[in-house]
C-alpha cells in the first residue's frame, strides 16, 4: 500500500478535497461521497471508476 | 477510436516487453532524453517527486534512489499492466498509482518536481494535463518531460515499413490526440502550452539517442514486440507473422548486414 505521508496529500480527482482513509483499502471523497477502488492493493483514481456511497463495484 | 480506449489496454498488454526494451537502454545510457529528465529535476535526498505516465516504474526507480534518504516518488500511469509491473520491483520510497494524468489525485502543490518521460503525445487534453501538472507542483518546482519526435525519418524504419504496408492495414487513427501530438512535437508549441498552464520559466531542447541494433534479427524482434505494432499484428496468425518478420528481416539485412545505428529525435521540456 501507499505511504501514510502520500495518503494525506491524496485528493479527489474531479473535487480535490483530501481523500478519508479511515479504514484500509478505502479511499473515500466526503464532498462527492464517492469511494475510489483498491485493485490488488493498488489505488485506481479514476473519475469514471469512482464508486457512489451505497453502491458496491460493478465488476 | 479514442486514446483512452487503446492505449491503456495496448500498453498493458505488453508492459513486459516495454520494461525489457526501456530498461536496456536506460542501462546503456542511449535513452539521453530520459537521463536529462533527472538531471533538470535535481533530485535530492528528502524530495517528493512524481513520475507521470510512469509505464514500468524505470525513472520511479532511478528518482527514488536518488530522493534518498527522506524523499519519496509516486509513478501514476493509465494502464492498469504498467502499474502491476512497476510495483512487483517497487522500492520502499515509491508507490504506484492508476490515475489519469488529466485529473491527477492530489491536493495543490505537494510535489517538489514532477517528470514525464514519452507520456505527453498519448494525452487527449495536453493544456488540462499540463494544468494539473502545475496545479500539484510547489512554487518553483521543476517539471521536466521528454517526447520522441517522429520526424526523422531513418531508412531503416522506412525498409520495415515497406513490409508493413504490404501485410497490413495502416493502423487505426487516433484522433482525439492529434492537436497534442503536433502541439508537442513542435518546440515552440510546447513551450507556449507550457506557459499557458502557469508555468513561468519554460525551456524546450532537442536531444538525439543513438541506439545500436546488434542485428537486423534483433532490430525487427523487437519491433515486432513494441506496443506500436504488436497490437497490430493480434490478429495474425503464426505462418503470417512468420512471414512478416523473415521478409522485413530480409530487407534490412541487404541494406544492413552487420549491426545497425539507428537515431531518434527527442524534445525534452523544462518548466517551473
């Protein structure tokens, strides 16, 4: 996974708001409540793959 | 068709041939274009670099020894293959992303530099990338990006592709990056791109990389590996491929039977 020091200056590619990572393996935007997936531990910060609150990813 | 929708998928696909291809020459030093990119960046123990449309992870690689100790670099590509690749031989102080350099995933200015390295000519929206580019960099952080010029025409590649012509049907045409390949490919174009995105003091050299093929037999190999053509040929089966390599290998040898110098026109540009 990524460094603590990159974690804190991710953002949300569409907002730029800092990205939550509360827990492990989820990188959430709490201004567009959007989760970014976590493939085989690598983050995929893709506006397109953004995965809305409430929704698992469709794969 | 659209960048997006071939490249990613083209250049996971043979992510391994590329590493292979790129580390060869960045190990013999004839990827110059490259090597100035961590030359222009200056980095130094304690940096945080990244590395755009970072394919295998090479410059990762290079820059995280070079930001060490204290200094970290993130590679971000497009392809989800490249970025597999760059992780599985990941130093500590590098970590890998899929992001999309038009819409990069970190806050403002948290990168002392950033380099790209034959990334730009693949991006749709070169003012949105190089915005972004800006946009995460510190003030007066130095980005630095190199992008192969198709001009020079050597006759060697014009040999093989009298060959191609003749077993295949011209390639699909990309036309959502046409304004950026000519924008990049042009020195002036691309040091008024570059200032257009907020970046102050822009430069743009030319570099040329002399490679040497140890024969006409490797030359075509590995032409027929590279991204460019191998996902041409997917749909050939093995006598056709067969014939193509034995025809082009045949028509470079009679022209060069020995080794073969081949050499590549580069513009690399710097902005702060």
């Amino acid at each position: 996974m990524i460094s603590q020091e990159l974690l804190e200056v991710l953002a949300c590619p569409r907002c730029h708001t800092r990205i939550e990572f509360r827990e492990p393996d989820v990188l959430r935007c709490p201004n567009c409540k959007v989760r970014y997936p976590v493939v085989d531990g690598i983050p995929v910060m893709l506006i397109e793959e953004a995965i809305p609150d409430g929704k698992e990813r469709a794969d | 068709m659209k960048s997006k929708d071939l490249y990613p998928a083209v250049f996971s696909r043979y992510a391994e041939v590329y590493q292979k291809r790129l580390e060869s020459i960045m190990s013999r030093r004839e990827s110059r274009s490259r090597l100035r990119l961590i030359e222009l960046v200056g980095a130094q123990p304690g940096m945080r670099i990244i590395d755009l449309a970072c394919g295998p992870g090479t410059l990762t690689r290079v820059l995280a020894a070079d930001v060490t100790p204290g200094g970290e670099v993130v590679g971000v590509d497009l392809a989800p293959g490249m970025v597999e690749l760059a992780r599985r031989s990941s130093p500590p102080n590098a970590s890998f992303e899929v992001m999309d350099i038009e819409h990069l995933a970190f806050a403002d200015g948290v990168f002392d530099a950033a380099v790209c390295g034959h990334g730009l000519q693949f991006v749709p929206d070169l003012d949105q990338a190089l915005r972004e580019t800006r946009r995460v960099l510190r003030q007066g952080g130095t980005f630095a990006a190199s992008v192969p010029l198709s001009g020079l025409k050597e006759s060697v590649w014009e040999l093989i592709d009298s060959v191609v012509d003749r077993h295949l049907p011209p390639p699909p045409e990309i036309a959502d990056a046409r304004e950026t390949r000519a924008t990049v490919r042009d020195a002036g174009a691309l040091e008024s791109a570059a200032a257009g995105a907020g970046f102050g003091e822009v430069s743009v050299e030319a570099i040329e990389e002399a490679v040497v093929w140890e024969s006409a037999e490797q030359l075509v190999s590995m032409f027929m590996g590279w991204w460019d053509f191998a996902y041409r040929i997917e749909g050939l089966d093995e006598r056709s491929r067969q014939a193509f390599m034995d025809e082009a290998t045949e028509v470079v040898r009679r022209q060069h039977p020995g080794a073969i110098k081949t050499v590549g026109r580069n513009l690399v540009l710097s902005a702060r």
